[in-house]
C-alpha cells in the first residue's frame, strides 16, 4: 500500500495565496490535502506563506516559490522513506 503524502494548510495563511495552490493539490490525486482553521504556527502563518507536508513545516518568500517547495519537500521525503526502507532490507 503507498501511502499519499498529506499537505496541510491553515485558513489563516489563505491571505498569501495559498488557497490557490491548495485548489490545485486537491485537484491531484497523488496528495491528500487538508485545510485547518489553525495549525497552531501562528509565527510563520503570519510572516510567509507555509503549509506541512508530512508534518513538516515547508515555507517561502511567495506562493510560487512554495508550490515548487511543496513539491521538492514530497520528492525528498519519499526518497528518504526509500533509503531508509532499503537500510532496513539489508538489516
């Protein structure tokens, strides 16, 4: 089973831009995408567009900017699942 990478967003921060690039994550199947209300990074919220991938705090300069970090973080992420799935197959 592979799980999809979950890609959190707070309502507060929707005053950046990043309502638009939530809209364009549900629309791909590969990300589950979830809106709060908060996510109690009130700091961040309010300084720089932001959301969690994978409970990470993934944040930038501009909503363009942190679409491509999203979709970075995502990559990264999986990559060290697969790393650390390979180090345990040789255990």
């Amino acid at each position: 089973m592979i799980l999809k990478p979950t890609i959190e967003f707070c309502a507060s921060n929707m005053h950046h831009g990043t309502d638009n690039i939530m809209k364009k994550l549900e629309a791909d199947e590969r990300f589950d995408v979830i809106e709060y209300g908060c996510l109690g990074n009130c700091g961040e919220c309010y300084m720089l567009p932001f959301a969690l991938v994978d409970g990470t705090i993934v944040s930038a300069e501009s909503v363009d900017q942190l679409y491509d970090k999203i979709l970075s973080s995502v990559d990264q992420q999986q990559a060290d699942r697969e790393a650390l799935d390979r180090l345990i197959d040789d255990l």
